[in-house]
C-alpha cells in the first residue's frame, strides 16, 4: 500500500512541497483509498501516519506550508482544530490575531462581544450596524416605489 501511495506524490527535496498528483477534493486536498470498501481518505494524513505515526483522536494536521496538495509530513503539525483554524487565512482568523476587524476597527473595545446559543462571538459592533443600516435603506428604497398599475390588466378581463 505505502508504495502505490508514493507512486502518485511529486517528491522535491525535503524542505520543500510534495505535491500530491492523484485525485483531490474541491479544496485541492488529496484523496486516497486505503482499501476498497472503505471511506477514502486525506492523503495528506495518509502520508503522516506512514512517516511519523498514528495521528492522535480529535488532532487534525496543520499544513505549515497551507499548501493543500503538500503531503510532506514535514510540513505537517499535529494540533487542535481551534488551533488549526487560528492560523487559517479566514476573516475570523485574522480578526482574533490583530484585535481589528477588516476595516480597521479595535475588536477589544466593550461592546464587540455578543452571545448566541450561549456562546460568545466576536463582532464589530461599527460595522454590524452599518450592515443594518444599509439593509434598512435599501428595504425602504424599495418600499418607495410605486407598484406597477395594474388597471389595464384588470379592464381587459
């Protein structure tokens, strides 16, 4: 099995990417089947556990690379999926690293935290409400236009 894995991976040097050059997800991630009859699986974790071991329950693989077809297990850390999250390049993330939102605001000011469901979330609370602001100006923009008339239609029948 270890051989037909490596026979689809671009191996470089080893600090650089080995790219993954079988089938892959629409997020660029390898798949690989193990075995028939069993669920496919990242290649990237494939390629980890046959080089450093069984990945522990409830870690995921960081690429430090975030380069979704590398499967170097060189370029791969077991942590969190918070931690993994965190050094992701989504809005939140990068919200939670610099305190501001993308337009500048300072996240750590009273007021930017809210609760829902009994968990708390981090919004900004300028632009939230510049959000309904908007949507309340366009809701009453179209309010204001008159409905078609309908009076023709109605004489004809």
């Amino acid at each position: 099995m270890a051989e037909r894995f490596w026979a689809k991976v671009d191996k470089k040097a080893p600090g650089e990417c080995w790219e993954w050059q079988a089938a892959k997800d629409p997020d660029g991630y390898g798949r690989f089947m193990v075995k028939k009859n069993e669920p496919v699986q990242l290649a990237h974790r494939v390629s980890f556990e046959f080089s450093c071991g069984a990945i522990e329950i409830g870690k995921v693989l960081d690429h430090l690379c975030r380069n979704p077809p590398c499967v170097n297990p060189r370029h791969l850390e077991v942590v969190s999926q918070r931690t993994n999250m965190e050094r992701g390049d989504i809005a939140w993330a990068a919200m939670r690293r610099t305190g501001r939102c993308p337009k500048g605001h300072d996240l750590s000011i009273d007021g930017q935290l809210y609760l829902r469901n009994g968990r708390s979330y981090r919004r900004c609370q300028p632009c939230h409400l510049a959000s309904h602001r908007e949507r309340n100006r366009r809701y009453r923009e179209r309010r204001k236009k008159t409905p078609p008339d309908l009076t023709d239609l109605v004489a004809e029948k």
